[in-house]
C-alpha cells in the first residue's frame, strides 16, 4: 500500500538473517511500516510483511522498540499466522478502515519518533533479528 499523507518507512533491504543459519527467517521481510497517519493513530496504520507465500510465521513476532531509551514496548506475536498467496500480508489495526487486512492486531501501532520495529524468529533456542525498519 501506498500513501500520500503520513509518514512510512519504506522497502527494508537488508535482511539481518541472512547467512545465519536459518532458512525460514530469511525468506520474510518488513515491506512496509505505515506509523503516523494524519490526525490520531489506528484506523490506517498499519506493517506489510513480504515472503514465500504460504510459509508459516510460527516463531515470528513484530517488536517495537522505543529509540529514546532502546527498549521494546509492543510485540505482536505472528504464530498461527501464514504469509498469504501473494507473498504480501497486511497486518492492521484491529479498529482499522482499511479493507483486505490478513491480520488484525490491538498494538499495531507503532511510536512516532526515531524508533524501530523488528521482525523477530525463535527457533526454539535463540532469537534472530530475521529484518528491521
Ligand atoms: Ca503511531
Ligand atoms: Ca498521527
Ligand atoms: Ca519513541
């Protein structure tokens, strides 16, 4: 999705994953992080998560991480969640206006600042950063 109004965080290229040792967190990214909508935030915002169609986000959680003091604050667990058949899956707000969400969510709304959100993967033993806006 694309805005005009507000503020988003674009394509993510890196993908943090890559090369450690784990196939499934590499093959899903943050595609886009739509945080501040005009006026107050809920209705519209929303984060796009990009991957093999199909594949499970057992493991997966999305974390908000407050940049003024470098600590999460929100995390949406994805487990039981599927990347849809376009490889696109749009998770919003549970309040939200938008129509064709796959994912509904009560913290998805994330800060207005210099923050973060990453895309988490445990494995069972350890927590990898699998991408990050
Ligand atoms: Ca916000
Ligand atoms: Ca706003
Ligand atoms: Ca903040």
């Amino acid at each position: 999705m694309k805005f005009k109004l507000g503020r988003v965080l674009g394509v993510a290229l890196a993908v943090a994953a890559f090369g450690m040792g784990n196939a499934n967190a590499a093959n899903v990214v943050i595609q886009e992080v739509y945080y501040d909508q005009p006026g107050a935030d809920g209705t519209e915002v929303f984060t796009e998560l990009f991957g093999s169609p199909g594949m499970s986000l057992d493991g997966f959680s999305l974390v908000g991480i407050n940049g003024s003091v470098g600590e999460d604050y929100g995390t949406i667990d994805l487990s039981g969640f599927t990347i849809q058949a376009d490889g696109i899956s749009l998770i919003a707000d549970i309040n939200t206006n938008l129509t064709g969400a796959d994912l509904l969510a009560a913290s998805i709304d994330w800060q207005n600042g210099v923050d973060a959100v990453q895309l988490r993967f445990f494995d069972g033993n350890s927590v990898i950063v699998a991408d990050a806006l």
